[in-house]
C-alpha cells in the first residue's frame, strides 16, 4: 500500500485518545506500539491501512482542518471553540463530561457587576454571557483553571467537569451546566472525497464496536 492509501488518524494524548485507540482496535484498524509507552509520535500498519499520531487534544482539530490528519477524535468542547472547518461523522460516546459555569461556595452574583470568568474556552463563554446579555471579563488561562476562583483572579470559572472531584476538592460549585460533552469522530473536508470509501468504511466500523461496546457496558449492568 503506497503512502497516500493510508488514512491518517489524529489521536488526542492521554486518557480519551487511549479509549478512542482501543475503539478503532475493536473496528478492525489495530496497530502495533501506539499504546506503548514511548516518545514516539507516529505509528502505521500498512495491512491495515492506517497511520495514528497521538497530538495535543486541542490540537486534533487543526490537524484534521489541514488536511495533515484525514480523521481525528475531538471533544465537542475543542469543536465548539475553535469551530473548524471539518466534518462531524459520529458521536464516539467517549470522554462524556460537561461544560459548566462553577464558583466558590460562597459567590453571590452581582448582575449589575462586570464579572471576571477564568477558562480555556473564551469563544464558548464569550457566546454563553451574550445570549444572557451578562457584561463579561474573560481571563485566558491554560490549565488549573479552579486556581483563578481561590486567588481571587476571578468570579468564576468556566470548564470542563467529569467527575466533579477538582471542584469539590477546591470548595467550588456548579452554578450552571452549559453544554454536554463526548469525543467526536471528524474528518477532513477533501479527505472525505478523495478518501471517501475508506473513511465510511472505517466511521461505520467504528460505530458498530461502539454499539458493541455499549450493549456489553448495559449487560454487564443489569
Ligand atoms: C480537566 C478540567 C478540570 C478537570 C475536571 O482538567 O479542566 O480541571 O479535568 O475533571 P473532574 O471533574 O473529574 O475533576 P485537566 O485534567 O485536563 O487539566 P488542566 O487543569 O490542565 O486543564
């Protein structure tokens, strides 16, 4: 198989992109060394007719965007943000948290107050304090955004909650849930022309393991 034939994948590192790997390996698109843990960024299976690159999380959409990944998997959150020009082809089911509006224990709204949000996600805020019509100070920050509440760099904050565990331990509440959230399969917009019969082949497969998997989860429940 030539170099072009191959469909090339962009995996967000860590935890999320561990399970979507593990999901494209049940579809049929297995390949050798991407779980092992090393530095190494790039691993194909020429039989398999995939080539996976583990990036940033928030950097999967600009990959794919650019035509230098055909496919990736992203949570709606890094689509919603930066809104590329991708296509969204399903709902992997992973990584499923939310995006809230959280604040000390102890905050009391002042409406007629400038409030300070600290977030990685200004565009999401951005959008969700004007629908409000809510006069807003966004402060950029990059990571431990419970941080920004505590020090007084901010009212509140706006960010991703899974389990809740970092708000309860940094004596922060939700005081609103903005969106859901879950990992998305997108695909590049002339990948999927040029590449099309291999990318429905690979998106149908990897919806069927996820009904799989999903039908297992609701089995080993009952
Ligand atoms: C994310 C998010 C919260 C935390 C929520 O942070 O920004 O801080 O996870 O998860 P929980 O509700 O299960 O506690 P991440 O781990 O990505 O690190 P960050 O602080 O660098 O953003």
């Amino acid at each position: 198989m030539s170099g072009a034939e191959f469909l090339n994948i962009a995996l967000p590192k860590g935890r999320l992109g561990e399970k979507v790997y593990a999901v494209f390996e049940k579809a049929g698109y297995p390949c050798p060394g991407v779980m092992d843990n090393s530095r190494k960024l790039v691993f194909e299976n020429p039989d398999a007719g995939v080539r996976y690159f583990w990036v940033k999380p928030s950097d999967v959409a600009i990959y794919v965007e650019r035509g230098a990944a055909d496919l990736g998997a992203a949570g709606r959150d890094i689509l919603l943000e930066y809104a590329p020009d991708v296509y969204e082809l399903a709902d992997l089911g992973l990584g499923v948290c939310r995006m809230a509006v959280a604040a000390p224990e102890s905050f009391r709204d002042e409406p007629e107050r400038t409030l300070r949000v600290a977030t990685k996600f200004p565009n999401i805020a951005r959008s969700y304090y004007a629908d409000r019509g809510r006069d807003i100070d966004i402060i950029k920050l990059n990571g431990s955004i419970e941080l920004a509440p505590v020090l007084g760099l901010s009212d509140v904050i706006m960010d991703i909650v899974e389990t809740g565990t970092t708000l309860r331990e940094n004596h922060l509440a939700v005081i609103d849930t903005v969106l859901p959230i879950s990992a998305r399969l997108v695909a590049n917009k002339s990948s999927y022309r040029f590449k099309n019969r291999e990318i429905r082949r690979l998106a149908a497969a990897v919806s069927d393991a996820i009904t799989v998997a999903k039908a297992a989860a609701t089995e080993a429940k009952a």
